[in-house]
C-alpha cells in the first residue's frame, strides 16, 4: 500500500474533488489542512510518505528538504507549473514531479471582483450597511477610463477582453510584447512609465521571475495617478511590499485591491492587514470548484497513472525554467 498524503488542504475540501476512491484500494490517503514552514516539523510529518499531492506555492520543497525525505517516490503538483520545488534536487533523487492543467479565466474573474470593489468601494458600504447606515462613499465610473495591463498572457488577455465590454481604453505593457500582439487584443501597447502615468487603474499579469521581482517599486508607484488603483493577483513579490505599504500610506495612490504575497499565508500582523485603502483576499484566484476540478481531479489521475506504471502529465514549467528562487 502506498501512503499519499495531500498538503495545505486549508478548506479541507480535496476530497471532494476528483476520483480518490479509485486510489484507496492501492493506498492509505491522509490531508492536512494546516500549513508548516518549519523544515523539522516538515520532516518529522511527511516522512512516511512515498506520493505527495501538493497544491502549488504552498508548501516549499527545496533541496535541503528533499534529501529528508528517503521516502518519497512522486509529487503530484496542482497547476502546470510549481515555482516551490526544486526540480534539479528532484532529478538528482529520483522523485517524479507531474502537473495539471488550470482554470484560463478563474484569475481574470477575481480581478474584476477586486476592481468592482475598489471602484465602488464596496467593503465600506457593506460594513456601513450590516452596521445599519446607508450610503457612506462616492463611487467610480469604468465606462471611459483606462485600464493598464502589465502582462497580456491568458488571464492578461481575459481582463482585457470584460474592459471592452465595460467600455474602457486598454493599455499594455511586458517585456516581451510587440504592438502587434498587443492590437491583436484590442489593446494599445505602450512602454510601462506610459501605461503607468496613464491608467486609472494598473492590474498585474505577468509571471512572477528575477526580472519580474520588483517589477512595481517606489519609481513606478510614484508614477500613477493619486486617483489611480493597483490591482495585483499574479503573485506578491512582482510588487515591492514596502513600497507599496508607503504608497498607500502616504496617499500617493488611491487604493490597491490585492490577492498574493511575498509569504503566504499572511502573517497576522502584516501591515497590509491595517490599511483602510487596501482591500485584499487570501490567494483566491484559483480557488473556484472549476479550477479544483481540475487540480485534485488531474492529480488523481497522475497518482494512479503512476501507479499503474502508465505516462503522467510532467510539469510543464518549473523553479529552474523561471529563475525563482523564493525569498520567505
């Protein structure tokens, strides 16, 4: 029998989620639905385990960790890729790592909930309304202001199309875009102090690398509008925290509406939390009955593939692919 235990289940909801009777017969499956950074506590928890089913960038697995683990034999990863495992330490060991797909438009969905947030100010009138007051703020137009893309990949791409609906001017900006692919959104490129000095609102979509970590810092802050929002649901460290923490502060920007950060779960006494022009949610973008659908259902499939020595879906882009290395 093989022991799977599946990790930072924090809904305790996985086994909802794809076909794990079918594994059951094959293997004694346990989840944990509490989080651990501590690499001894990791060690003297996961050591038992020959497959673990892990959902990406929760749980670090680097190579210090790894070489505790005599154990294991398979990680099975949620998402396509995992910047949280050390997949040169996992060649050297031996241990299969495989992927799933994800959801093209969970992401984009949230940060339009975000944006509507913000705009309307919708935390204020819920507190006011259950508090029992009416009407305590002026809210924002959409129609006709502009929106900033940084980054135009799928969920850059899906925000862009529900801003045309809401009849909004779309920018662009990435490293690597071209004014042609760009147009081929119905969106105008334009290089990043541009977009910046110009957008209403500024919302992140670009893979979290070395060239991307700070890619948002004090200058380009600085750079928006005091009436603009930054919206960031790709991942924390693309936004520098201090700078933004002053930004926000001292008013040099509206508001921010935030999902990801630099360490995860949130410290329960991070400034961000304290913020009254910050609204922010715990890492939720992906976290839809769709996307888990996907993730736990496809993990299924690779643990009893793997199983019954049949191919897996690998992991399609990993830590070494896109130069993270994690800072927590």
């Amino acid at each position: 029998m093989h022991k799977i235990a599946v990790l930072d289940d924090f809904q305790n909801v996985s086994m909802n989620f794809g076909n794990w009777a079918a594994l059951r017969e094959h293997a004694e499956i346990t989840v944990y639905r509490d989080h651990i950074d501590d690499e001894d506590e990791l060690v003297e928890r996961l050591l038992p385990y020959d497959v673990l089913c892990v959902m990406r960038e929760r749980t670090w697995f680097r190579r210090s960790l790894l070489e505790r683990l005599p154990n294991l034999k398979m990680i099975a990863s949620t998402g396509p890729w995992n910047a949280a495992i050390d997949m040169d330490a996992t060649d050297d060991l031996g241990v299969v790592v495989c992927g799933t797909g994800t959801s093209l438009t969970a992401a984009s969905e949230l940060t339009w909930a975000l944006i509507l947030a913000a705009a309307r100010n919708l935390p204020r009138e819920f507190d006011s309304f259950r508090k029992g007051g009416w009407q305590v703020s002026v809210g924002a137009d959409l129609h006709g202001k502009t929106l900033g893309l940084i980054g135009l990949g799928y969920t850059g791409a899906a925000t862009a199309r529900i801003a045309h609906a809401f009849g909004m001017k779309t920018l662009a900006w990435s490293q690597n875009m071209t004014a042609e692919s760009a147009a081929k959104l119905g969106v105008q490129y334009v290089p990043k102090d541009e977009l910046l000095a110009s957008s209403d609102i500024v919302s992140i979509h670009v893979r979290l690398s070395d060239r991307t970590r700070d890619l948002v810092a004090a200058r380009e802050l600085a750079l928006m509008k005091p009436s603009a929002y930054l919206i960031n649901t790709a991942r924390g460290p693309i936004v520098s925290e201090e700078a933004l923490i002053d930004a926000l502060r001292s008013r040099a920007i509206a508001g921010a509406a935030i999902d990801v950060y630099e360490r995860e779960p949130l410290p329960p006494d991070h400034p961000f939390r304290s913020l009254d022009n910050l609204l922010a949610t715990s890492h939720v973008g992906y976290v839809t009955d769709g996307s888990y659908e996907i993730y736990y259902g496809e993990s299924v499939e690779n643990i009893r593939a793997w199983i019954d020595g049949h191919p897996i879906r690998r992991l399609t882009s990993t830590q070494r692919e896109i130069g993270y290395e994690s800072k927590k």
